[in-house]
C-alpha cells in the first residue's frame, strides 16, 4: 500500500510539473538581459557586443524606463552588464545602437544623505549620486525591471505604459531621503538647455533641448535635435525641494568627450543648489525632492514624455498612467506584450529555444517606435506640430540594418506597423523639403550614416506584399529621387566603392519592381538594366567584385579577405554576395563551380561562434542573406546545416546571447525568421527561402485586416538536434519540390509540412 502511495504521488507531482509547464506563458520566456552588455567595463569592442537595455518597454511604445551604468562612449544602451554602479533611471533608450547612441533623457534616482549633483565615475573616490548594486539583487522581466541600490539601501522597481513611465522607491529610515532627477543627462553628450517648473505640492513638468552641439548620435555627426517634454507626478507631497545649476563656461564644447571630463564633472559636482526655487532655466539642471521616510516606505513617481510639448506629456501620463497602482501598470504592460507575442506560436525546441525566439521577438518590437502623442499630435521634420490622423507617426529607421530581416518580419506579424513607418518616412520626405528618403533616420533626422536607399525596399517590399495603406504616387515618385540622387550615376559604379555600387544595384532593381508593379513599363526596363551594374566592378584577375577608380582603372588590392578595400564594415569577400536580386547572373558571372566552391568555403572557414571574422560575419548585416544562396545554388541542404549552426551557435538564453550589436532588431528578425524555417534572400520578390526550423511547429496568426488567410503552420516532422535536414515538403497536402514560399501562399493560410531527417537529401 505505502509503495502504491509513493507511485501515485510520484505520478501526481509529474502531472502537475507537466501542467506548469504547459501553462508557462510565451512572455514569461522572455528575457530582456539577453545582449544587455555594452564595452564600459570590459575589454570588448563596440561591435562584439549586444548593446540592448534591460528595462521596460511596451511594444513600439514611446517611453523605455532602464537602469543606466554608464554615461559616455560607444555604449548606446547606456546599461552594461560589466559595470558594478548604476547612476540612474532614464526614460528613453535605443537598442542594439553604436555609433555612441542618443537619448537617456530624464534621468531618475533615488538617494539618501548628502544630496550629490554630479554622477561621478565608477571606481573613484568620488563617484558622484550613483549607488554600487549586485546582478543578484537585479529583477529583469517583459514590463518590469528592479534592484537593490547598495548604497543607500532603497529598493527601485521600473514598469512602463506606451507614453508613461512609473517608479516605485522602497526606502530606509532616514531623515534625508530624496527623488533626484538629472534634467541635462543624455547618453553621449548632454541636453545643451532645460526647464523646470513646479506646477503644484505633487507635479513638476519641463523640458530638455538635446541638438548636435550636445554630442548624442554619432556624437553630434548624426544630426539629431529634439526637445524632450515631462510632465511628473510623485506620491510624496513636494515640500522640501530645489534645483542644481551649474553655470557652463560659453566657449566650452559639449559633446560626448567635453562632458565626461573631469574638469567638467568636477565644475556639476560644484553646482549652485537652491532650495524652493519653483522655476528654472539653465544650461545644467537638476531637480530634487527631499523627505524623511520610516523603514519599508513606498514613494512613487510617474511621468509622461513627448517629444511635443508638455501639455502632450501631461495628456500622455493622464491617458497611460491616471491611478497609483504600480502592480496595475506591470500587468498591463504584460497584456500588451502577451498579445504582440501571440502572432507567433512555437511548439518543440528546448526551453533555451524558446527564451531565444520569444526574447528575439520581443527585441524585433522595440522600433519603429511610436513618436507622436495620445491625441495624433508630432514634430515633424519641419520641427513644426502635425497632426497623424490614420497612421502612427514613427521614428527610428535603422534602414541599412532593418530592411534585411526585421521589416520583411512585421510585414507578417505586424503588417499596421509597417504601414506607418511608410507613412511616416513619406511625411519626412515631404515635410523636411527633401523629397527623398533617409537611410539612417532618428527623431527627423536624416543623419546619413551607412550606404544604399534601404527605405526604398521596405516600401516595395510591402507594397508587392499588399500593404498599401499610404500615397503610393509618392512614395514612387520620393523613392526614384532617392534612388536618382544616391546611384552609381554615369559610370554605373561608385568610384571606390564595392558596397554602395552593390547597395545601388539593388535598390535601382527595387525602383524597377515598383515601376512594373505601377504599370510604368520604361522606367522599369531601364531601372532593371541599371540593377545589372554589379557585373562593373567584377575583376577577372582576382576572380572577385574590386573598387574601381574614376577613371575607370581598378582599385588596391590586397585578398578579398582584407577589410577595407572599398567594403564599408565588411571585406570584398562578405559583400561580394550582395546582389539578391539576381543570384543567377551573380553564378553566371562567376562561373557554377567557383560559385559553389567560394560559397561552400566562405562558411567552412568561419569560427564555430561566428563572432567577428573574416568569413561569415553574423555580428554583421551584410551577410545576412548569404547562408541561404545555396537553396539558389543547388545545394539546400547546406542552407539547412549553416542556419541551424547559427541559430544554436551564435545565439544563447544568457546575458551574452547576442553575438553583436542587435541593430534595432535586426539580428534578432534574423533569428526569428531563420528559427521559423523561413527567409527572404531579395525583399521585394515576394519570396521566402525555406530553411529547416529549429521548432516542431509554427503557426503564425496572420492579420485580418491585410491578409485573407487566418493561420499558417509550418510543420517539421521528426525534427531535433540531429534531424536537421528536410527530407520531403508539402505545401497543403501536395508535393512542394522547391525550396522557396512566396508571401501570396502564406497570407492565403494552410500548413508547409516538412519531413526531416539526420542526413542530407540530395
């Protein structure tokens, strides 16, 4: 009887582990630490590191609440796992970002004690307001993140709504506990003016310039100039409180490196403090409100941000976050990210599996983020007020990264997001007087950074997919004067340049895709004819793509391996296979078998973790097409081998699970699509390129509003670690005999059933 009991509890605990498993939801897989490491504090370059925040955040929301351990530098998420302090709180964040970052603005932290004005530096003596933590003591979830600041003692914890953030401080007994807030703190650089008013005993509202001359993207090269807007509430009535000013010198610069000074940081540690001031304007502000508290009180602030005006900020926080219920904002950012995860349902893998693909997710709907206010309202790019009437104004248009796997993704899962960005980059191209397309935008600005016309193929790539929700005349009208003023011109190549001739070739062949789709028969003849310039710069003597000079002699050369040599963040050998949209012309060009053999050796030679290398680069976009060219080449099964490899060797379910920097999603849309069993080679074409999924099962819940079909299922028979090549394909129950799917047999709904096996089928 007793050895009966045993079994049947036995049995129970294992129904019941088995129920808690099946009840875990896809949110919950969802680690946001994953890539959240920068190079402050460890020996790493900028480009092997994820660069991703750790923080709150709603889907394409506005507002991203996240701690920040470092201010300066090439470290744009402003949070790096190595760093040992935490100066702050800010409610705008980038992710995947180098190129030094923006934002950071509106920087939060709770102290105790002597009130501290600047945030002095990690290791010195005197390290300013911010507070030594442990990553033991971090809380890192979807919609929440807390810790424990060791230096004083207080426990702070982050949710975010769409336009909102909220914090809640568990404080120490102390006579001199305070909420401080670092009005000119920007992630490289600073606000180069602010404002701060006290509205009443519980509000505060205000704004922070940040302009070119205050460092920021590209520290000040990447031209972003905005006005951050707050309009904060706390629960502590203000009855002690004051502002820090520093008086900042006129002829001192500001940017990035200016400012992390120590004559700098010594002159805001010296700061003019002014208790009960309820106005103030300055070139260096800060804000406090000081209080005693008993052990274990719960003090709360919230605030609104736009990029508007205050008025905005204040509807915003009174839209997102009307009550005092920080639990309530943390649910309700799990709902919102619950349904955004929901498109795509993954059955099979390991659990590392799913924590890599629903955190990868999540990364892809961080940007384009929502830029305009609850009412419509936005800056456009003639700093003037619009207002977004059927479309939700966006920024940050990582092109060059983006349009290779992160839009052809939403153009699935999110179809209304993409139609906004299209939306919104046609008013920038009209509002700013340009009449054309930025390659790298932020906040409006056409910073100009990378090469090619991405945003010309994330316009004609929807609209062949049917998204076609915005002025189509002028978004072909904006895209032929992009392609026009940014082309291989007369010569028909870049002089010097392996990767923008490429680059060009391509979007001349996206501009001739959308001229065919309008009916424009010669325009699209001769865009096409264009697109074949990639065979200019072919060198017979070295058997590969070689910059060409103006006078149409050829470039230095050293090996196709050797970085430079006119390939921008790559070598010859890696951008050599741009040319998606005609991979039969690039095999003719080359000849079938040097084809073959360069593409079968460009991988073999490539380190097993595929960090930065010579070969394939996975850290880095230029490549990210090239695993699956030997579906085009005959050679599937290797497409099945190499994806499969990347997916389990250069992702984790760690801190250090992003190989390099995620790019505003891109490398992670890369992850997801690739884990999925699908990926376009050429957007635009209509084609995914089927590779084999890491998941037994994949339904993907297509948007009704766009789509006709209700679901599409890939399926993966026998699928595992060692089964990883599809032995057979039916696309709804009939025989699938090439290793592509267009978009058309996916929107329509149905199932692509894969047999797999551990061997090659040939």
């Amino acid at each position: 009887m007793l050895k009966k009991s045993f079994i049947l509890i036995i049995h129970v605990t294992l129904l019941h582990f088995s129920f808690a498993q099946e009840k875990k939801e896809k949110i919950d897989y969802v680690n946001p630490m994953i890539g959240a490491f920068a190079p402050a504090g460890s020996t790493l370059s900028g480009r092997e590191c994820g660069r991703t925040f750790p923080g709150p955040t709603t889907p394409f929301g506005l507002v991203q609440l996240s701690p920040d351990t470092f201010t300066g530098g090439d470290n744009g998420n402003g949070y790096s796992w190595f760093n040992k302090t935490i100066e702050g709180f800010s409610f705008t964040h980038l992710s995947g970002v180098g190129w030094h970052g923006d934002f950071g603005n509106f920087l939060v932290m709770p102290t105790t004690g002597a009130l501290k004005t600047s945030k002095g530096k990690e290791g010195a003596s005197e390290k300013g307001y911010r507070s030594s933590f442990s990553h033991d003591n971090e809380v890192v979830k979807a919609g929440y993140y807390s810790v424990f600041l060791d230096d004083y003692q207080i426990k702070t914890e982050l949710s975010a709504a769409p336009r909102a953030g909220m914090l809640r401080f568990t404080f120490p007994k102390n006579s001199s506990s305070r909420i401080q807030i670092d009005l000119a703190r920007r992630i490289a650089g600073t606000s180069t003016e602010q404002y701060i008013k006290v509205v009443n005993d519980s509000t505060i509202s205000g704004w922070m310039k940040c302009v070119p001359e205050g460092g920021g993207f590209g520290n000040g090269g990447g031209r972003t100039n905005y006005t951050v807007y707050f309009w904060c509430q706390f629960s502590k009535p203000l009855k002690k409180f004051g502002t820090w000013s520093a008086s900042i010198p006129p002829e001192w610069k500001r940017k990035n490196d200016e400012v992390s000074s120590d004559a700098y940081q010594q002159l805001i540690a010296s700061a003019k403090v002014t208790y009960g001031l309820t106005e103030d304007k300055g070139k260096h502000l800060g804000f406090f409100t000081e209080f005693k508290t008993k052990k274990g009180e719960e003090v709360q602030m919230k605030s609104g941000i736009s990029f508007v005006s205050m008025e905005g900020a204040k509807e915003n926080l009174e839209h997102d976050i009307p009550h005092w219920d920080f639990d309530k904002v943390v649910n309700d950012n799990r709902s919102l990210w619950s349904d955004a995860l929901s498109k795509v349902n993954v059955t099979g893998g390991t659990e590392d599996d799913k924590t890599i693909f629903y955190t990868a997710m999540y990364h892809t709907m961080v940007d384009p983020r929502n830029f305009s206010d609850v009412n419509g309202n936005y800056i456009g790019a003639d700093k003037q007020i619009h207002v977004a009437k059927d479309f939700t104004y966006r920024t940050v248009f990582s092109g060059w990264d983006v349009f290779r796997s992160q839009f052809p993704l939403q153009t699935l899962i999110n179809p209304t997001l993409v139609n906004d960005e299209i939306n919104s980059l046609i008013q920038m191209a009209e509002l700013s007087g340009r009449k054309s397309f930025p390659r790298w935008e932020m906040v409006n600005a056409y910073s100009d950074v990378m090469i090619g016309n991405p945003a010309v193929s994330v316009i004609v790539d929807a609209y062949e997919k049917g998204i076609r929700k915005f002025d189509s005349k002028k978004a072909f009208e904006f895209s032929k004067n992009t392609v026009d003023n940014n082309g291989n011109g007369e010569l028909g190549y870049v002089p010097g340049g392996i990767s923008t001739t490429l680059e060009h070739c391509y979007s001349d062949w996206c501009l001739g895709r959308f001229a065919e789709s309008q009916g424009k028969k010669d325009i699209a003849a001769e865009y096409y004819l264009k697109s074949k310039s990639y065979t200019n710069i072919w060198n017979d003597d070295v058997k590969w793509f070689r910059s060409r000079n103006k006078d149409k002699t050829w470039g230095a050369w050293v090996n196709k391996e050797k970085h430079g040599q006119g390939a921008v963040e790559s070598n010859p050998y890696q951008q050599g296979w741009f040319v998606p949209h005609d991979i039969p012309g690039l095999i003719a060009l080359m000849g079938k078998e040097t084809f073959n053999t360069e593409l079968v050796n460009f991988f073999e030679k490539s380190p097993d973790n595929f960090r930065w290398n010579d070969f394939y680069n996975h850290p880095n976009e230029p490549v990210h097409q090239v695993p699956f060219m030997f579906n085009e080449a005959g050679m599937p099964w290797l497409t099945q081998k190499w994806t499969r490899k990347i997916s389990k060797n250069a992702y984790g379910s760690g801190v250090m699970g992003l190989c390099g920097n995620d790019d505003v999603g891109q490398l992670s849309a890369w992850y997801v699509l690739s884990a999925m069993g699908i990926h376009p080679i050429c957007p635009g074409d209509n084609k995914y390129q089927i590779t084999s999924p890491v998941f037994n099962k994949i339904e993907i819940s297509l948007d009704k509003e766009y789509y006709n079909g209700n679901k599409f299922t890939i399926i993966a028979n026998n699928n595992s670690s060692e089964n990883i090549y599809i032995q057979s394909m039916q696309l709804n129950g009939k025989p699938l005999n090439r290793f592509w799917i267009s978009h058309q047999e996916i929107i329509g709904g149905g199932t692509l059933a894969l047999e797999m096996g551990p061997h090659p089928f040939k």
